[in-house]
C-alpha cells in the first residue's frame, strides 16, 4: 500500500488508515459487523484492523467510512469498504482511493465481495462501473464453518447465501510491478 497524505475524491476528504485508528475501527466493525473477524471467498482474516487501507473524514475530521485492503500477486482486494452514513459520498471516495493504490502498486485489478441481501451494494457497485464476475453459491454457508456469527438473515429479510464477487479491472502501465509485502 503506498503511504499518501490525506487527499480529496469527490469533495470526500481520505487519508491512510494508522494504527492509532484500530480501536474506533474495531468498535465500528463490531457494531455493524458482530466482530473483527471477516470470511471472503473462504479465507478467515482473524483481525481486519491489521490491514491496510483508507478513512474518509467529514470536514470536522471525523470519520465516515473506510476500506481495508488486502494485495496478493498483482490482485488487490477489498475486504471491507463501510460508510458511516449513506449519501455523502465516503463510498465512492474510498474505492477511488483505494483503484488508485492498486493502480500504484501494479495491480491487474480490484475486487470484492458482497453478500446476495446487500441489494444496496448491488446498485452502488454497478453504477460506479464494477462488474459482477461471479456468484459463488452456498459460499456463506460455508463461511459460517468458520466465523459462525455470521447472521442467517440479512437486508430485507433476505437469507444470506451466497457470495457475489465483483471487479473493476485497471490498466496499469508496468504490469510486472508487485505491491509491497
């Protein structure tokens, strides 16, 4: 992950998460999340604070949102991008924030996953140009083995099921580039 100072996407101010910001991150995963504890595409991260990535701020420095990062080879994931509070834009900020690190760091492309209820997600995704590659069927199901609070049922009464993995592919100019250890 490159170091940046804080920079503007979209009027949304974003800087580069510290590991002084852990302990409001752990509580705001907490409250939104049940835990610390995230399972994607059937790796369990332990401690999601740990990794890299971004805080948008509001013009009073608080913040409202942020991404974490994770980069194997020359693929970056975003394990999980949280606003604080729909409609100000922290959303899209951080993931601009966080295609421009990939971009930086070589990477082919971004991507993510979300979960078959986040019907918000689906819409937000898709309209900022991310393509749905794939749904992996049952795969939280199966990620329940390992991080049993996730929940049966999520937005809109819907049970969640499945994974849905989205990318947004970038064009970087020195493909043979790997992002830091």
């Amino acid at each position: 992950m490159n170091q940046r100072a804080e920079e503007t996407w979209g009027g949304v101010a974003v800087r580069t998460l510290t590991r002084s910001d852990r302990g409001w991150l752990a509580r705001a995963l907490c409250a939104t999340w049940g835990s610390i504890r995230v399972v994607s595409r059937g790796r369990l991260i332990e401690d999601v604070t740990r990794l890299p990535g971004f805080v948008a701020e509001a013009p009073t420095g608080s913040p409202i949102g942020f991404a974490l990062l994770r980069f194997e080879e020359d693929d970056a994931e975003i394990v999980v991008l949280q606003s604080l509070g729909q409609g100000r834009g922290a959303g899209t900020a951080l993931l601009d924030a966080a295609r421009a690190d990939a971009e930086g760091a070589g990477c082919r492309r971004v991507w993510l996953v979300t979960t078959n209820d986040n019907l918000h997600a689906l819409r937000f995704y898709q309209r900022r140009g991310w393509d749905w590659i794939a749904m992996h069927r049952d795969a939280v199901c199966e990620s329940r083995r390992l991080k049993p609070e996730i929940s049966a049922l999520g937005a809109h009464g819907i049970p969640i099921r499945h994974e849905l993995e989205f990318e947004l592919a970038l064009h970087a100019q020195d493909s043979n580039r790997r992002p830091p250890a």
